[in-house]
C-alpha cells in the first residue's frame, strides 16, 4: 500500500508540474489559474473515485491508495490556494481574492457531487 501511495503521490505531482506549464503556456496566465484548474479537476476525479468506491468492490485497497491518497493528494494543491489567497490580500486585491476563494470552492465541491451523481446514474444507483 505504501508503494502504491508513494508511486501515486510522485505520478501526481508530476501532473500538477505539467498542467501548470500548459496552463500557464497556453492561457498566459500565473500560476493561481492552474492552481485552481487542477484543485477543480482533482475534486472531479475524486468524485468519481469516491462513487465507484460506493457502488462497486472493482476498486482494490492499492489503486485506491494510488489514486485518492497518493495521485489525487499530490494533484491537488489547497496548500498552494491558501499561499495564493494571502497573496491577493497581502496585495489589497479584496475582490480578487474573495473571488479566487469562491470559485476554487465552490467550483470544486460542485464538481465533486456532478462527478458522484453522474457515475451514480450511469451505475444505475442514481
């Protein structure tokens, strides 16, 4: 299991490193658009781990340590959203930050439940 963790954990923040280069790259924009790019498609991912998980034993103890613990952990990167959220305020940008707070939220819980719902409905447990 700690393999797994560890292996998923390095495969993760190799993907962080990626997405922000080409999000970076292909929008132009500071590292705070990626942050918030992957803190949202983590969530969406986690959300289907998490309903597959409840509707189904396909998922083994090691995949889902690779995946929900070590790659989606590495993924996503709330540690780096809160650094950027004080950055904004540090700055005076209020609306800035509070926006850049409620989108990060907001955008990932509700992908989160979409991501749960829709994996539900398709397993037919919806």
């Amino acid at each position: 299991m700690v393999l797994s963790v560890g292996l998923g954990g390095a495969c993760g923040a190799i993907s962080r490193y990626l997405i922000s280069l080409w999000v970076t790259g292909t929008f132009g924009q500071s590292g705070w658009v990626a942050i918030l790019f992957v803190n949202v498609a983590g969530s969406l991912m986690m959300g289907v781990m998490a309903a597959l998980l409840a509707t189904s034993s396909l998922v083994s103890d090691p995949v889902r340590g690779f995946v929900m613990i070590g790659f989606l952990g590495a993924l996503t990167t709330f540690s780096s959203f809160a650094l950027d959220a004080h950055s904004f305020f540090q700055r005076g940008e209020l609306l800035a930050g509070g926006a850049y707070l409620f989108l990060s939220v907001g955008l990932s819980v509700a992908g989160f439940y979409a991501a749960f719902l829709v994996v539900r409905l398709l397993a037919g447990q919806g």
